[in-house]
C-alpha cells in the first residue's frame, strides 16, 4: 500500500519524505485527508487555501450587501430591544445610524479582508499556542498549512452560497435574515422570534464548520509530537468558546 501524500513524489528508501503540492493539497484534504495533513506537516504550505476563502468572502460580501436593507435592519433591532428594556429609539436617530453605515458593497468588501485575514491569523495563533502548550513541537506555519485547508469546507460553503444570495431580491433581507439564507445550519430553521442566545448557537451548529473542525482535528494530529487527546481538546475548545462567547454578545446587544 502507498501511504505517500497525493501528489507527494515517491522517495528512495532512506530519503525524508516529500512535502506535497498546492493543488494536491486541495484535492487531498477530501480525498485523503490524514496522508495529505502528514505532507503538510512535512512541507507547510497555505496560501492558496487562503486566497480561496479570501475570495470568497469577497464574492460573497460583494453579491450580499445590496440585498441587505440597514434600515429595516436597525429598526427591528431596536424594536426588539425596546420590547425587552423600554428603550427606545427615534426615527431620526436610526436614519443617522443607517447614514453612518451605509457602505457601497466595494467598500464593504474593502472592510471584509483584511479583516478575514487578521482573523486567520489570530485562529493560526491560538492553535498554534493550544498545541504548543499540549507539548507539541509544531511550528507557526506547520499550523498555518494544517489550519488553512482544515477550512476549505467553508470555502465551500462559500461558493454554494453566492448563487443563493445573488437570488435573493435587492433591499429584500436584514442582517439577520440574510444568514438563514444557505440552509445548512440549525439556526437557520428557528423562528424568528426564537430566543437570541440559542438562534446564535444554532447558527454555529452548521454543517460546513463541522466538517472544517473535524478536518482540523485530523490535521492537528499529524503535528509533530502532539497528543491525541490534545489534538481534539485543542481545536474543540477553542470552537465552543467562540461560539458561546459570540452567543453571549450577541444576547447582550440584541437579546
């Protein structure tokens, strides 16, 4: 049996193994995900999962904002808000808010990237610190490579998404809305009126990000001398943590 990485290049005996390439890598994550993780881990590549998911989210974001109505958006915020504290907000002042935020969706777009990529980033380095603190020897950009195509099922997510959101009718959605637009998380078949906390943890529970923590799980245990139980612990928590924690934002201000 060939355990080598796909498009890994075969090596004679006595020689390091062979890293993989770009376009192997991305292919390799589905197909053979624990050989193509170990070539990673070898020769740490990332760039052209990110570029991926970094035009994605532009696509994404560029298509979206135009049926997003900030208005309506803000206004039902508020309403809600109103329902629950007496807190109210004047005609006036939510037209201010909407002029403040409106955003051509180049701008937008402008705004969304550097944002994703200091996110990635950031994810990058928690991992990287969980590992390290599990007692793994791994480096940055081993976590980097393993991180970046752990994702690409949310790239793929992506992609499924753009033809839906461009279907969608101009000025048609709110913020909030808009997110129940791809049905592929819980959160997106709760009513409307569902409590704000649990509608944002249900929007966690979606079918791309499991498959990307997953993945990443797999990948985190081809990192040199990690635990198992750390490779689990590690990205598990850190994905629970955000999404209470966003939930727990989310109910503050909205809820």
């Amino acid at each position: 049996m060939n355990d080598a990485a796909p498009g890994a290049v075969p090596t004679a005996p006595g020689e390091p193994e062979p890293g993989i390439s770009p376009f192997s890598a991305l292919s390799g994550t589905f197909t053979s995900p624990a050989n193509t993780f170990a070539g990673l881990v070898r020769r740490p590549t990332w760039w052209l999962p990110v570029l991926l998911w970094l035009a994605g989210i532009a696509v994404v974001v560029l298509v979206s904002t135009p049926k997003i109505d900030m208005e309506r958006t803000f206004r039902e915020m508020f309403e809600a808000r109103a329902a629950k504290t007496g807190q109210s907000m004047s005609d006036q002042q939510i037209r201010e808010m909407v002029a403040r935020s409106d955003r051509s969706p180049a701008k937008a777009a402008g705004w969304a990237l550097p944002t994703s990529a200091v996110m990635f980033l950031f994810v990058t380095l928690l991992l990287w610190g969980g590992a390290r603190a599990s007692g793994s020897e791994a480096r940055f950009a081993q976590v980097a490579a393993v991180w970046s195509h752990a994702n690409l099922p949310n790239v793929v997510g992506l992609v499924v998404a753009i033809p839906i959101l461009a279907s969608l009718p101009e000025a048609s959605e709110t913020q909030f809305s808009i997110q129940k637009a791809l049905k592929s998380n819980v959160g997106a078949f709760l009513p409307a009126d569902a409590p704000v906390f649990l509608s944002s943890v249900a929007s966690s529970v979606d079918l791309f990000s499991l498959a990307a923590l997953a993945l990443l799980v797999v990948g985190m245990k081809k990192l040199p001398e990690m635990p198992s139980g750390g490779a689990v612990a590690v990205p598990v928590v850190l994905w629970a943590l955000y999404v209470l924690g966003k939930a727990a934002i989310a109910a503050a201000f909205l809820g």
